[in-house]
C-alpha cells in the first residue's frame, strides 16, 4: 500500500523526523492561505501523486511570492501528470503540498527496504541525492551505502554515524554528524513500528542554517501488516490506484496490469514470475501478474478471469496452477465452470500439474470447447500456445 508524501511525512514526524513546515491544499486559494501561514517569501508547491519524477514533469515549482503560489497551485490542480512512473497517460493531480522554502546546501539520498536475501533492513544511502537511485547505481555504484541492521537486534548507534559519515555530512558541516545519525535512528523506527516495506527520502537535505530536512518523503506497507494499522489504512487513496487492482486487492488476489496482451492466472508469486518470463521468451508479452493463491477455488477463478478480462488488451489467458494442496481436477472444474459463468471470449490455454492432473485433464477435455479451451503439456509447451493464440 502506498500513501501520499505529505500523509508520509506526518509519520516520520511522529518518529522525530525533521520535515518541512508545510500543509496539503485541494485549490490555490487555500494554497495561498497555507503560505501566508509559513511566513516565507519562497514557497514550493508540490503535486501529490503516488508516482516519482514529478519534479521532471512540472508537477514541483518553487514559488516567489504569494501570487506565484497561486498561479503554480492553479497550473498543477487539475493536470494530468506525466512521469516516468505514471506512464504515458499520466495521473490527475487532486491536491499539492505547500511547504517553506529551503536554503539548501547538498541534496543526499536514504532509503530503507527489506533484503530478503539476508533476511535484514538495509540502508541504501548516496551523496547523488535528488537523483534517480537506479540512475546512481548504473553509472557510479560506489556511490551507493550499505548498511544491514539484523532486525532483532535493531540498529545501533555506530550503524547511525558510519550512514552519517558515509553521506560525508561532515565535509559540509560538522555539527551536522548527530542530527543526521538521530535521522537515520527515526527513520527505522518508523520503518518497524509502521511496518514498511519502502521508506525512501529523496533527497535528504542538508540546509544552511545547518539542518537536516527530509524534503521528500516515500513510503509503502506490508499490506500483510495492515491489519495492525487501521489508522494506515485510513490513508489509502483508492483514486489513485488503479481499479482492477482494488477490486482484486478486495477479492485477496494479488493483481498487477501490465502492458501485454496474454493475461497470466497463476498460484505462488515465483511460479507467477516464471510464467511471465517465459511468455517473453517465446516473443509474447504479460498483461498482467495475477496470483490467485493457495486456494484455486471456482469463486475465486471466476474473479481472476473477469478482472483479466477487463482489460481490453488481453488476448489470450495463460493459466498455469501447480496442485500441491489443491487438487488439480477441482481446479480443473472450477476453471470450466467460470469459463461458462462469465462467457470468455479470449482462448485460454491450461496447464495443471501435480495432484490429480491425469483427471484434470479429463474435464478439460470433456469440457467441449475446442480451441476455446485447451489443456498443455509442461509450461514451455503452454506459454508457446498462448503466444500462437494471440497470432491467430
């Protein structure tokens, strides 16, 4: 779950945080009330969407005056966005953020996320701040930090300096060594106590008055650690995300769109990934990533084929179930049955394996409906007819 950059600065600021003064506005008027407020003659106003890069799409201008701030404020409600998160049709801007104004003097780049390889949080920290981290990380990856804090014992306080040092706060002010230690320590509180997947501040700034400001704020949720954060999901913006995905978000099926044209219905995140490699593979492309769980039952297969169906760019659906717990011939009727329900229109080809698959194989056989809907051996086989399909 993602959540605004003002809604994630409100957060680290409980956790002790240094964040800009500033405050959300839904129209230039009361963008105009929020700067007279902050007293400065340089304000900055922000469009707030779930997408990186708004700066680059003029969605970030930096205002001089009271009557700035109104013009920019009017010129960004109401816009359609367009970075390169947003892909080409953008995202409608509903409301900007109205901060002060900063005398800055460097731009720094943290993150926290979860390394699952070593089963620890890890730091991403560079002097490149206000740039795109897999930019640094293509052209000068030593510029990038890493520190793992082993989650259980937390992170300590040597782990808070060496980030400090590493950033090379203390060329640009020594002073500046512990408040950018005490930053680090409350971002991973944050991170813990909210249960985080992503805390990103880009960039983190160091000021001539000799502070040290995250000016820019990410942040997304282990959607598996919501149900201990009500007040989390209090936040969640649901225009801002894309339908189909709430709907399947609703359903527990774990839904991504992508571009393509052959809808992937799949059970377990990795044999997902899998599935849509080898689509690419053969020269077709995923529409999606849908893991319909564990739990293959004919409900939750009608779901994930019409929320596939919805997009009108799919051609084909690919459905590759591995029955382990799940019987292969229950899958196999609950996919028949749906099929009929809901009156596809697209082919679908299956490929069942594990538990029960010989009489899998029977009721899609038995099925009656030709090419409509096929059975395949083996993935490879499957994703080849998947791509012939859309070719037909």
């Amino acid at each position: 779950m993602k959540i605004h950059e003002y809604q994630a600065k409100h957060i680290l600021a409980k956790y002790g945080a240094s964040v800009p003064r500033g405050d959300v506005a839904d129209n230039p008027a009361q963008a105009v009330e929020i700067a007279k407020s902050l007293g400065g003659e340089v304000c900055v106003v922000k469009a707030q969407i779930h997408a990186g890069g708004r700066g680059k799409g003029g969605g970030v201008k930096v205002s001089k005056g009271l009557d700035a701030v109104e013009e920019n404020a009017k010129t960004i409600i109401g816009m359609q966005l367009v970075t390169h998160q947003t892909g080409p049709v953008g995202q409608k801007v509903k409301r900007v953020l109205v901060e002060e104004g900063m005398d800055i003097v460097k731009e720094l780049y943290c993150s926290l996320l979860v390394d699952r390889g070593s089963q620890t949080i890890v730091f991403l920290a560079s002097t490149e701040g206000g740039m795109d981290i897999e930019e640094v990380a293509a052209k000068t990856p030593e510029k990038i930090i890493k520190i793992f804090v082993d989650p259980t014992i937390g992170l300590r306080p040597y782990q808070a300096m060496q980030i400090a040092y590493g950033l090379k706060v203390d060329e640009v002010n020594p002073k500046l060594v512990r408040p950018t230690a005490n930053l680090m320590t409350s971002l991973y509180n944050a991170f813990i106590s909210e249960d985080c997947s992503l805390v990103e501040i880009n960039p983190l700034v160091l000021t001539g008055d000799a502070r040290v400001i995250a000016l820019d704020a990410k942040m997304t949720f282990d959607d598996s650690a919501l149900f201990r954060h009500n007040d989390v999901v209090e936040l969640r913006d649901f225009d801002e995300e894309d339908a189909t995905e709430v709907e399947a978000s609703q359903a527990d099926l774990s839904y991504i769109k992508l571009d393509g044209s052959i809808g992937c219905m799949v059970n377990g995140a990795g044999l997902a990934m899998g599935t849509m490699d080898i689509i690419k593979e053969f020269g077709g492309e995923p529409a999606n990533f849908l893991d319909v769980g564990g739990t293959a039952t004919q409900e939750r297969v009608a779901t994930a084929f019409r929320i596939i169906t919805s997009d009108p760019n799919v051609k084909c659906i690919l459905v590759n179930i591995f029955g382990g717990i799940v019987r292969c011939d229950v899958v196999a009727e609950g996919i028949v049955a749906a099929f009929k329900q809901i009156n596809l229109q697209v082919p679908v080809v299956v490929r069942l394996a594990g538990t029960n698959a010989e009489k899998a194989h029977e009721v899609i056989a038995g099925a009656g409906m030709g090419d409509k809907l096929q059975m395949a051996e083996g993935l490879r086989n499957a994703a080849e007819a998947a791509v012939a399909a859309i070719k037909n």
